[in-house]
C-alpha cells in the first residue's frame, strides 16, 4: 500500500471529521434549508459514510469491494454536480420529488403480485403521480409515460458530459462497473488458477488499492469543498481542502510517471 496514498487520506478523513462538527455546531432545521441544501446535505452524508467505508476496505486490503463503493462516490458526484450547475432549487426540487414515481412502480408491482391490500393508499399514490407528472412536463423534463426512470429526465452519462465529468463517466465509471457487476473476465481476483490446484480466493489482496485510494480521494474531495460552499461557507476548511488537493495532484503525478516507466 502507498504510504503517500494513506497518509492522504487519513488527513481527509480527519478534515472529514472537522467539517461535520462544524456542521452540526450550527445546529440547522431541515424545515428550514432550501429543497438544494437538503439535497447536498443528503448527498454528503451518504458520501461520507461510503469513504469511511472505504479506508476500512483499501487498509484491510479489500481493494475490489472498495471499488464498488467508489463508483456509488462517483454517481453521487455526477448528481451533486449536475443539480448545482444550474437551476439548482428546481432540480433539487425533481430529486427530492422522485420518490413519487418510484412509489407508483412499486405499487404497479405489488399490485402485480396481489401484494396491495389498500385501495385508498393506491388511489392516492396514483393522484400524487399524475400531479407529479404534470409538474416534471412543466419543469421540461421529457419522458415516455410509464418510464421515468431516470429523476433528472437524463442518464449518468448525460449528467456528466454536462457537468465535465464524459471522462470520469467514459472510463472511470465504466472501469469501476466491470468490478461492481458480476463479469467473468474479473475472475482471477476471486479464483486462483494453478493447474490442477484451482482454488477460491475470498480473502485480502494486493489489487485495485491505490486505484480505489486515489479515486475515492478525488471523488470526495470535491464533494466535501461542495458541501462545505453551499452549507458552511467556511474559507479556513476550504483552504485545508484545496492543499490537500494539490497535495493529492503531486502524488497522483509521481504515481502516473512511476507506472509509465
């Protein structure tokens, strides 16, 4: 394991640690926060947990089941950055109001299944769905009716191309994905082929560790300066931010040259 890589993070996760005790020093109602600041807080907190999660893998030496992980950072990121590039209240106000169309799949579902035993409850769903509908077509949100799959109208990949992030979603994102879904070219990470010796391996390894370490970084670096610019403002922790940005810049260079040569 880089002991640069490590010694970056543990400091994030340290800043990590300032950053939320000065949120909650401030002691805020979620009534009172803006449908984009619920949202950013959501997000990070999500985040956060999922890198806590991943130094635990990355210093265990779980390296593939922190990737997962960073690739659920990276979906965060790509969302975070798309509601705040423009029209932030609006499409936070979308992300927030989702869970209306998920509640009417669910209950098509169910329904399915015999599994619905109120008919007021699916009368209810149907009227917010139909209102909610109506609102995203106002809003400007093009869909097939019955599909609205996506809450932005839009997939990851759409959402990245215009925040900036087509290369972290074109190769990154895509990397990452052959390690979170069942694909049978990553199996030598799981099975040990030694001729007539074939046998299961389960336990730590050596592989996607720095690669894990290094994305996980970047990802939820950028997502703390975020929540840190719509909730705190706090110029001391953005600064603290930023130097271990450029710290982390120098050491994914020597990193880059090192594998290069």
């Amino acid at each position: 394991m880089n002991q640069e890589l490590l010694n970056l993070n543990t400091h994030l996760l340290q800043l990590t640690d300032v950053l939320i005790n000065s949120f909650n020093e401030r002691k805020f109602n979620w009534n009172n926060l803006s449908a984009f600041q619920q949202v950013v807080c959501f997000l990070f907190g999500k985040a956060c947990k999922s890198y806590h999660a991943i130094h635990l893998l990355c210093k265990g030496s779980f390296g593939q089941d922190a990737a997962i992980l960073v690739r659920s950072l990276l979906e965060i990121l790509i969302n975070l950055f798309y509601i705040a590039e423009e029209e932030s209240e609006q499409r936070a106000e979308n992300f927030i109001r989702y869970w209306i169309i998920m509640e009417k799949h669910r209950l098509e579902k169910c329904k399915k299944r015999g599994l619905l035993n109120s008919i007021q409850e699916e009368n209810q769903i149907i009227q917010k769905y139909e209102e909610e509908i109506d609102r995203r077509k106002k809003g400007g949100i093009k869909e097939k009716r019955g599909k609205e799959y996506k809450w932005s109208g839009k997939s990851i990949a759409q959402m990245a191309r215009e925040v900036g992030l087509d290369y972290h979603h074109d190769v990154i994102y895509w990397r990452l994905s052959q390690i979170a879904h069942p694909n049978i070219k990553g199996s030598e990470y799981f099975v040990s082929d030694q001729g007539n010796d074939l046998k299961i391996d389960c336990g730590p390894g050596k592989t996607h560790i720095e690669e894990s370490f290094t994305t996980a970084f970047d990802f939820f670096s950028q997502i703390s300066l975020k929540f840190n610019e719509i909730l705190l403002g706090d110029t001391k922790i953005k600064k603290q931010l930023e130097s271990l940005r450029k710290d982390f810049e120098k050491i994914a260079k020597r990193l880059s040259e090192t594998h290069d040569s």
